[in-house]
C-alpha cells in the first residue's frame, strides 16, 4: 500500500513538529505549510490525502477561510480536513456543532489541542478509510 | 477617603465664593463711579466708596483665612468649612443691605440681588440653612424698608432715578416685601430640590465607581491567585525537562534531544508570560508606592548594563546620553529600572540586527524625560496608544516575534503614571520609533 500524504498548516513549528514526528512513525509522508499562501502553493503542485489545518493562525479567521477555500476548489474539495483548535474558550465557538457545516465551517474532522498522539492517529485513520 | 473628596469639594466653593466676592466688589466699584459720573443720580458716595474698601479688605481675609487653612496640604474638617461659608453668606446679606440702605433703600431695583445671594446659599448650604437664608435676607431687608419708612433709619434718595416717595408709600412697601419674600422662598425651593437631584446623581456616580474599583481589585486578587498556581506547576515542569534535556539521566538521540528542546523554550516564554503578569497584577495591587530618593542616571546606567547583552548579539549599538547632571527622582527604583528595561528590550527585539538604539536624558521645566529612539520596525500608525493596553500586540510585532507577551509596555505605563509621570510613543520622520517617558522631578 501507498504511503498516504499529509499535509500540516500551522503557524506554530513546535505544535507542526510534535505531530510530524507522531505521524511519521506510522509511515505517514508530512508535510507542513506556515500560513494561507504557502498552503496554496503547495497545493499547486501537490495533492495531499487529508490535510490538517490549525484554526487560528494570524488573524481568527484564517482557518476558517481556507477550509471555504479549499472546498469550493474543484480539485481539492474531496480532500479530508482535520481542524486543529484551541480557539473554543478564546472565541465561543462550539466546534463540535458546526464542524461539518458546509457553508460555516466546512470540515470533516476536527481536534483539540493539545494534540494527543494516539486520537492525533485515529482521526487521520478515520478519515483516510471514507470513500 | 470619600469624606476627604467632599471636604476639598467645600474647600473648593468657600473659594468659589471669595472669587465671587471680587467679582461683586469690581461692580459694585464701577456700578458707584458709572452712577456718579454719567447718569447724574445724587448718593452719599463716599460711605459707598467705603463700604467697596471694606468688603474688598473683608475678602482678603478671608482669602487670606483659606489660605491658612489649607496651608501644605492641610485638610481641615468639614464642619469648620461649612460653618465658614455660612458665615460668608450671611455676612453678604448684610452688606448688600447695607449698600442699599445707602443707595435708595426700596427704591433701588438691585435688591433683586438678594437672590442671586439665595441661589448660592441653597447651592452649598442644607435645605434648612438655605430657608434661614431667606428668612434673614427677608428680615434685614424689611427691616431697613420699615425703619426707613418711619424715619428711624434715614432715607437716601435716589435723586433723578425713581420717583420720591415710593419709601414712604404703605401699600406699595407691603406688595413689594410680599412678592419679595414669596420669590426668596420659591428659589429657595426650587434650587434646592435641582440641586438635591444632583447631589443623588453624584452620590449613585460615586457609589458605582467605588463598586468598580472593588470588582477590579478582586479580579486582581484572582489573577495573582491563578498565575502563581500556575507558576508553580510551570516550574516544576521546567525543572523536570530540564534534567532530560541536559541527559543527567541518560544519552539523547538527535530527535529526542530536538523535542525536548522545543518543549523546554515554550516552558520558558510561558514562565516568561506568567512572571510578566503576575508582576502587572501585583503592581496594580499595591496602592501606594514605597517611595525613595534615588538618582535617575543610576537607574539608566542599571537597565543598559542589564541589556547590552542582548543588544550584542544581534549587533546593535546602544548610545547613552545620560549627561552629568545628577537628576533625582521620588518613588520606587526597581520599577523604574523594569520599565526601562522593558522598552529597551522591545527596542532590540523590534531594531533589525546592525541598528542603533539612543538613550537620552533630560530636563524640562518641572519633570525629567527619558528616550528611547530606535532604528526598528516602528509602530503601525494608528496603534501608538494600544500598544500600552494590556495583551495588546502591534500587528507588525507579532511578525518578527511570534510569542510576545504584550504586556512590557502596560507595565511601564502602570509604573509610570503611579510616578505621576507620562509615558509615549511616536515613530520617527527617518523610521524606528522613539519611546519616552517623563517623571516629576523630587522636591528638595
């Protein structure tokens, strides 16, 4: 079986590396991107199978951008999106509700950090196993 | 400290009054030379003449008495300053009496002043006192009509003003003292009742601001609560991480040895952000300051030594222009150093590698300025005064460094206006930002 490809876009290169290093133990490819522009330009070239997209970079709304972005594009729309948040006591916002919601925040998954290997694991498994 | 307020505040109105006085004493002067010269009336002049000499010598005593009073900042007790404005007032009644005794008596329209005496009265008097007011302005002046209407006292005409004879005229005496004490009393009673509801309003005002700055003061008593505990545990971590990471208790592999790494400098810019705000929260605890005489040039001498480290490394000059005058200071040292240690700081943080810091020191009038100018990134305009806020963030700071913790500057602010000084920020014409601070200079 092929090595499945994740891709990483998070500001933070401590939070980026602890889930490299957990995620290429399990033979996962990792790459990771610092910000929206950089994502988009990888994704020029690359198409990774699921991507992990932390929710606050440098302003609140980045995450949330980019995940619209990401799903109206052609292209990229079938690819899995784990949201990555510490944002729920910053901002309010109940992940767990409207995670998935297609025109407020389109994602297929989303996570608490701190990051915890084994449901870091399970999360990426699960989503690579849909259709 | 309330009572204290309303004690300066009754300070504040016996000298409103005094001010008032040499307004009265101006006219009255100008009132007795414009009547004398241009409008040709006949009056005994020279007693008016000297009644103004006696109220202006009147005034300056006590002038002169509030004065003393307050001599160095001296509080003395309400009731003493209540006493003495009631004094004031009443002493007034009788000179205005006095005046118009020899000015005309009831023929003088400027017994229509009387209520301007009743407006202040029920303006910083009691609501009784104020009545009493009334009662003895109505007293003095019916007095003075009736005496002079029976010859008792004499009669000053009013000579080519109102026509002679009004004194002496028993119905036009009666409805002018009828009317005369019916509006006394009403303005009495309606300046009161306004002023009553002002004073509640105030009171509420004061009573909300008190609730404030408890609600605030708890909130810090929380925080300090809550960054100690957690500066405990973050301790703790550090120490344990710190042993992995210096391999006391075995060899690390490269990767170990990189996480470990990126786990003990996140520990530290935490600990880092929790010394600062538990620094913050403790300064805003503490009400008064623990003051001292110290030299400013030590201070800034201190805060240079402490940073030229830092400033080496990334190969930037710090220039101090400190003179040799030496400039003294009342408060507490160690904040001043922090606080300028912290703009130094973000000074090096912000400045690319290369740059220049100056520092310079100077007199002017009655303070002492500290700059700081730099070659760095500047400040966004428009973001000069958030910057100070607590947790701010310059939005171009967070790009050169990630994890500031934006509260240097809130600190510095704090410190500063306990000083009683100011503190700022500007950007320079030719780039960098220039940050300053002043502090009054100590008394000797």
């Amino acid at each position: 079986m092929e090595k499945a490809k994740v891709l990483i876009i998070d500001d933070d290169p401590d939070i980026t590396e602890a889930m490299r290093v957990v995620l290429e133990n399990k033979d996962y490819i990792v790459n990771n991107a610092e910000g929206i522009e950089q994502a988009m330009g990888f994704l020029k070239e690359n198409k990774p199978d699921v991507i992990i997209l932390d929710v606050m970079m440098d302003t609140p709304q980045d995450g949330f951008i980019l995940s619209r972005q990401l799903k109206q594009d052609v292209n990229l729309k079938d690819i899995p999106i784990l949201m990555l948040t510490s944002v729920k006591d910053k901002i309010g916002i109940d992940f767990e509700s409207v995670a998935g919601d297609e025109t407020w925040l389109p994602v297929d998954a989303y996570m608490q950090k701190p990051v915890k290997p084994d449901v870091l694991l399970e999360k990426i498994a699960g989503l690579l196993k849909k259709p | 400290m309330e009572s204290l307020l309303k004690s300066t505040r009754r300070i504040q109105s016996a000298c409103w009054l005094v001010r008032l006085r040499w307004a009265a004493i101006a006219v009255l002067g100008m009132a007795t030379f414009f009547a004398s010269r241009l409008l040709d009336i006949t009056l005994p002049y020279r007693k008016l003449y000297i009644i103004t000499g006696v109220l202006f010598f009147y005034n300056f005593i006590l002038y002169d008495y509030i004065k003393q009073l307050t001599w160095k900042g001296q509080k003395p007790k309400e009731s003493k300053i209540s006493g003495m404005i009631l004094f004031q007032i009443s002493t007034d009644l009788f000179i205005l009496t006095s005046i118009l005794h020899f000015s005309g008596g009831i023929e003088n329209p400027f017994f229509l002043f009387f209520v301007f005496h009743m407006i202040i009265a029920s303006i910083l008097c009691s609501k009784l006192q104020s009545y009493i007011q009334a009662t003895l302005a109505i007293f003095l002046f019916g007095s003075l009509v009736i005496l002079e209407r029976f010859g008792i006292l004499w009669h000053y005409e009013l000579k080519g003003f109102a026509a002679h004879g009004l004194y002496n005229n028993p119905k036009f005496i009666f409805g002018t003292l009828f009317v005369f004490a019916g509006t006394l009393y009403l303005v009495v009673y309606m300046t009161t009742s306004i002023i009553g509801q002002l004073r509640e309003q105030q009171d509420s005002f004061e009573e909300a601001n008190k609730m404030l700055e408890e609600k605030d003061m708890v909130k810090n008593e929380y925080v300090l609560r809550l960054t100690h505990d957690i500066k405990g545990h973050l301790a703790a971590i550090e120490s344990c991480i710190n042993i992995v990471k210096n391999e006391m208790i075995g060899p690390l592999n490269e990767k170990q040895k990189d996480m470990i790494g990126r786990a003990y400098r996140r520990t530290g810019k935490c600990m880092s952000f929790i010394t600062a705000l538990l620094k913050l929260t403790k300064m805003n605890l503490a009400g008064k300051l623990e003051e001292e005489l110290f030299e400013l040039n030590q201070i800034i001498a201190n805060a240079v030594t402490v940073v030229q480290n830092r400033a080496t490394q990334k190969s930037i000059t710090i220039l101090s222009d400190i003179g040799k005058d030496v400039y003294r200071v009342y408060g507490e040292p160690v904040l001043i150093e922090e606080t300028l240690t912290n703009i130094l700081f973000n000074a090096i943080r912000y400045t690319p590698g290369g740059g220049r810091i100056s520092l310079t020191l100077r007199e002017q009038g009655a303070e002492y300025v500290v700059r700081v100018r730099d070659t760095g990134i500047g400040i966004p305009p428009g973001q000069e005064e958030q910057i100070f806020e607590e947790f701010y963030r310059a939005s171009n700071a967070r790009k050169v460094e990630r994890d500031g913790t934006g509260l240097g500057l809130s600190f510095a602010k704090q410190a500063i206006e306990k000083h009683g000084g100011k503190i700022w920020a500007q950007n320079n014409p030719d780039g960098g930002a220039t940050f300053s601070f002043s502090l009054p200079k100590a008394q000797t």
